[in-house]
C-alpha cells in the first residue's frame, strides 16, 4: 500500500469515522434481521456461549428479564412485568399460598357440592340416623332430624360463597366510587361524603346490619343486602386517602392540562391506582363478612331452614353442644378454617400489590 503524498487527503478514514461505519453496519444488520432480535435487544438476552441465540420470548431467561425490564419499552410490557413480580412476591409467602389453596378447595366444593355430598342435605331418618357420632358410614355424624351433617356442610359452602361474593361485588364499587370521587372533588362534596361515611362507621357492623335485617326482613337476599350496606365504608375511606395524595401529582396535572373531565381524571386514572389496596382490603374482609352472615344466619335473620348455612347449623346445634358436640363442631370448624383462608390471602396480597415491595 503506498503512502498518501504530503498535501493530498488520505483515502483510510480516520479511527473515529470506523468506529461510526461499524455502528452504521450493525443497525443496519439488525434491522434486516427483523422483530425478534429487537425484542432479543429490549429484553436483554445474551446470546450463549456456543454461539446459538435464545429467542427472547420463548427461553426463560429472556423472558424474565423482558418481564423485570427496568425500562419497558410498551405499556403491555410494564402491565406484565408488574404481574408477574406480584405473582413472584406472592409465590414466595407459604401461607398465602396455604390461604390460596384453602379458597380454590371451597370453590371446588362449592361447585362440584351436588356430586361431592355423600348424602341429601334435606332428607334425614328420624328412625335410624338421628344424632349418630362421626363414624365411616356419617363422617361428621348426624343431626337432630337424622341429616348428614358433611353433606349440609358441603351444600352450605355453596350459600357462603355466594354471600362472600355478592358483597364484595356490591360493596367494593360503592366504596371505590364514593372515596375517589370525594378525595378529589373536595370542598362540599368531600365534606358530606365523608360524613355520611361517618354515620356508617359509628355502628358496629353487625348490630348495624341486625338493623337493615330487622327493616327488611329475614332472608339470605335481605342480609346480603344489609351486609353490603355496612361493608362500603373502610373502602370509601381507604379510597379517599389514596386519592388525596395521587390527585397532586404531575401526571393528574398534565392530564388536567389536556383537558380530561373529571370524571374521566376518576375513572380512568385514579381508581385503577386504587383498585390494589381496595381489593386488598376486601380480601381481609371477607372473614368479617362470613362471621356477619353466621351471626345473623345464628339469629335467625339470615339464611332461613332448611337451608344449611354454616351460621344456622351452629345454631341449631347449641341445644345438644354437651352431649352431640359434633353437630355445632364441624359448621364452627368450617367457618374457622375458611376465614382463616382469607385472611392468609389477604396479608399475601398485601404484600404482592405493595407498589413499594421489591420482587
């Protein structure tokens, strides 16, 4: 190679102007290559050291780290990756996973109650089976009308389910709309809110909800309603002081500057950053809830004969609890075990949905 004569421009380029035509190079090269390998490069896969490049989405490793990104490139990407540091942090709690597994088994059973009944839970023999000992023919012995007990506390998960359900349903919404909507509208709407919240929260819940039975009348319908009424309060709280501190942030503001109503601002921004410490909240209630609907199951307000909710069983074994224990044992242990579930699941949720907790 002959040297460049003094006065005329070399014709190498300069190590600079390599270092760009390698880079220039590169991304051309990777773009030709397609989507996968600029998903390859977002997720931070490395290649291995054979030589053999992973794909990004498919080997865990890259998965992992597309999913524990720092800086997700999608919204999608950051919904995952929350997801699933949540579903980490709550796989690693061994009692919330007890409490997890505990609430699936009643699902089950409340299901499958129709094939998992080994008796009716309706029909007994006076004659024959009545207040008959756990044994293998009744495992959870028999009641005064000669019923199998397992059977009626099998049918009867079936009732709380559907307690438990239908007033976090109705509960959850109304205290979410009513906490967001005063925590951010303030003033004279916050102030009457809040105080009809208040009047709700002087009473205890239970005496509060004998009350809304006692007007409505007795029925599973009418103390589900009375318990959903005495429910939403905690809820309208927790909503409230969350939004008193998201409404000052910079992104409501450049929301607001965008000309978004309020009600857009609520729907659409602050409640779904609520949403995590109410249904927390709720998911830690849900003991309350079931104690409340045997307590006024216990009364005779709630669940009427012969319907086997757990609450009313108990009630109707107190008469023989010296001597027939087993009638008011097994409803009471079921109502223990199961909000005992609820409340392991709560505090695992807790933890998970903490947006302050490192997964």
């Amino acid at each position: 190679m002959s040297a460049a004569k003094p006065g005329e421009p070399s014709s190498l380029p300069s190590p600079g102007e390599r270092e760009q035509q390698a880079a220039s190079a590169s991304e051309g090269d990777l773009r030709k290559q397609g989507p996968r390998n600029r998903l390859r490069r977002a997720a931070g896969a490395a290649a291995p050291s054979g030589g053999r490049e992973p794909h990004a989405v498919g080997d865990r490793g890259g998965l992992h780290a597309y999913l524990m990104s720092e800086r997700p490139t999608s919204r999608r990407q950051a919904s995952w990756g929350r997801a699933y540091g949540a579903a980490r942090t709550f796989a690693r709690n061994r009692l919330a996973m007890l409490g997890l597994f505990i609430v699936l088994a009643l699902i089950f059973v409340a299901i499958f109650a129709d094939l998992l009944a080994p008796y009716s839970a309706y029909i007994g023999d006076l004659r024959t089976t009545r207040l008959l000992p756990p044994s293998s023919a009744h495992w959870f012995g028999t009641d005064d009308q000669g019923r199998d007990i397992l059977s009626r506390v099998i049918q009867g998960s079936r009732i709380t389910l559907f307690v438990v359900g239908l007033v976090a349903v109705l509960a959850a919404p109304i205290g979410l709309i009513v906490g967001t909507v005063a925590g951010y509208a303030g003033g004279i709407v916050d102030a009457a809110l809040m105080r009809i919240t208040d009047i709700f929260l002087a009473f205890p819940r239970l005496i509060l909800a004998l009350a809304f039975v006692a007007a409505l009348g007795p029925g599973i319908g009418n103390a589900v309603i009375a318990i959903a009424i005495t429910s939403w309060p905690p809820y309208a709280r927790l909503a409230r002081a969350e939004t008193l501190t998201i409404r000052q942030t910079d992104y409501i503001a450049a929301v607001q500057l965008l000309g978004a109503s309020p009600w857009r601002i609520v729907l659409r921004h602050i409640m779904p950053l609520c949403l995590s410490s109410v249904i927390v909240r709720v998911t830690l209630d849900m003991a309350g809830i079931i104690l409340t609907a045997a307590g006024l199951g216990f009364l005779g307000l709630g669940a009427q004969p012969p319907m086997p909710e757990w609450g009313a069983l108990i009630a109707n074994g107190r008469l023989y609890v010296l001597d027939q224990w087993w009638v008011a044992a097994a409803p009471g242990a079921a109502i223990f075990l199961v909000s005992l579930a609820f409340n392991l699941l709560g505090d695992g949720l807790r933890d998970a949905l903490d947006p302050k907790s490192k997964s």
